[in-house]
C-alpha cells in the first residue's frame, strides 16, 4: 500500500522526461557556446605556437616586420588599456553611483540612461571619427596615446557604467537603511558600505572593458597608434605600436610574411587578455567569499 502510494504517476514520469529534455538542449547550447571558443583557441596554438618564444614577445620587429618580435605593439596595447582604465573606471564609477544614489527619476535622469543606451550601440568606427575630431584635432592631443585611450574610454563607459549600477542596485537597500538610523550621511553609507559590498559586481565592468579594449582595432587606428614606429613611447603623447592593429597589418598589409606570424600575435593577443581577465576574476572571486549576505 505504502510503496503504491509513493509510486511515480505518469504526470511525474511525464514531467521527468521534459525535465530531462529541457536540462538536455542546455547542456547542448552550452556546448555550442564553447565549442567555437575551443576551436579558435586550438588553431591558433597548432598554427602559432611555433613561433612563440622570449624573443618573440621582447624584441623588435625587423626586416619589415616578416620577422622579429612584437615587443613595440604588446607595450603599446598595455598602454593604451592601463591609460583608458584609468579615463573610464573612475568616471564610469562615478556616473553610476549618481544615478543609482542620488538621481530622481526624473526626464533628465532618464535622458541619461537612454544616452548610455545609445552609447553602447555606436559602432566603434564612429567612435574613431569622433576620437579623431574632438581630441586629435579639437583638443590639439595629434595622434598620441592620450587621444586613442580617451576614445576607448568613451567607447567602454556604457559597460562600466550599467555593470557598476547594476552592482550597487543589487546591495541590500536594509544595509543603507541601518546606517542611516545609526546617523551616517548618505555619502558615508556609500563609501563605507555600498561601495565595499558592489566591488565584486563592478569588477565584472572593469573585465569586459579590458577584453574590448585590447581588441578595438578601428578607434586606435586615426587617434594613436601607428603603422611601425621605432621608437618605444616614453609617455602618453606620444605614438605607440598596438596588437590588435600589428596583427591586422601582418595579416593582410605585408607581403612575404610567415604563416605562422599572424596566428602568433592573435595567440598573444588572446592570451593576454585572457591573462587580465583571470586576475580579475580570481579577485573578484577573493571578494565574493569575504561577502556575509
């Protein structure tokens, strides 16, 4: 009586098998997610491992750039990223914490987020022309490191903006209410508090920026980086060599070039980024497990 009582209906039989199924076609759409990131990744080290050494990745290119290294351009992307990271993080920050602490909901406020809206959907070749007339030409920045990393930087605010408001919007607003009662200003609750709990979450922003930034190839081509130059930049005006646009240059601008040199650069270009982002993640990971809430 008792095993019959406990006994599986169709229904439960019925809704097993969709269980089933459904949990089937996610694992299969998981796997169509990563099977293209494998293959890349599996080319690209079959075809360009055999290039990579010390010397590959600090020594200059020669001989018209068919051989040598790609020191000048690994330098210049770390510039261009460290410099944009420094523009964007802090604005990007700031922009959100107005509009998720302070802003009514208002037009204006809503002006501004269908402007950040509209910011993330512009192609990055508008972002080169507009980098190259407001601060190559405008501002009077020339072709320069300072004039490439404000154009990422304004082009990579959307991410950093939705992503930290995102983060702070998902902290308990019983953590902002408990300070107040206990006598805090609200800039104080912010800093002490809100901040500290959405680091995690911002984190997250600051990833996808530093991936897109070392990747953009369009808005650092009119604003500051260069075709060859043989000199290393000693500071932010001045001219730089980047990954993304040497590895589109050995790829398709330069005659006589080894096979396996473009998929080397590709190969250290990838790997870099994915050096970054595994930073950042294990830090945000560090972050996460000090959370008690």
């Amino acid at each position: 009586m008792n095993n019959q009582m406990f006994a599986a209906t169709q229904l439960n039989q019925k809704n097993q098998r969709t269980e089933k199924l459904v949990q089937l076609l996610f694992i299969l759409m998981a796997s169509l997610l990563i099977l293209p990131v494998l293959v890349i990744l599996a080319t690209l080290v079959v075809k360009g491992g055999s290039i990579l050494s010390i010397d590959f990745l600090f020594t200059d290119p020669t001989n018209g750039m068919t051989e040598g290294g790609i020191f000048p351009a690994l330098l210049g992307t770390i510039w261009l990223v460290a410099v944009a990271l420094i523009i964007s993080v802090p604005l990007g920050i700031a922009a959100a914490i107005y509009l998720s602490e302070y802003a009514p909901d208002n037009w204006f406020t809503r002006l501004i987020n269908l402007a950040i809206i509209n910011l993330a959907g512009v192609p990055s070749i508008v972002h080169a022309l507009f980098g190259l007339g407001a601060f190559v030409v405008f501002f009077g920045f020339g072709t320069s490191i300072l004039s490439a990393s404000l154009t990422l930087a304004i082009m990579t605010l959307p991410v950093v903006i939705v992503s930290t408001r995102e983060a702070l919007q998902a902290v308990p607003h019983s953590f902002r209410e408990a300070c107040w009662n206990m006598g805090a200003t609200r800039w104080q609750t912010i800093r002490r508090v809100v901040l500290p709990n959405a680091v995690s979450g911002i984190l997250t922003g600051i990833i996808l920026e530093v991936s897109r930034t070392a990747g953009e190839t369009a808005p650092i081509m009119f604003t500051g980086a260069v075709f060859f130059s043989p000199f290393l930049p000693q500071g932010i005006m001045d001219q730089t060599m980047a990954m993304s646009l040497h590895l589109f240059v050995v790829s398709t601008q330069v005659p006589g070039v080894p096979e396996n040199l473009p998929y080397g650069v590709a190969l250290v270009l990838i790997g870099m980024v994915l050096l970054m982002n595994s930073v950042s993640i294990a830090f945000r990971m560090h972050l996460r497990g000090k959370k008690k809430w």
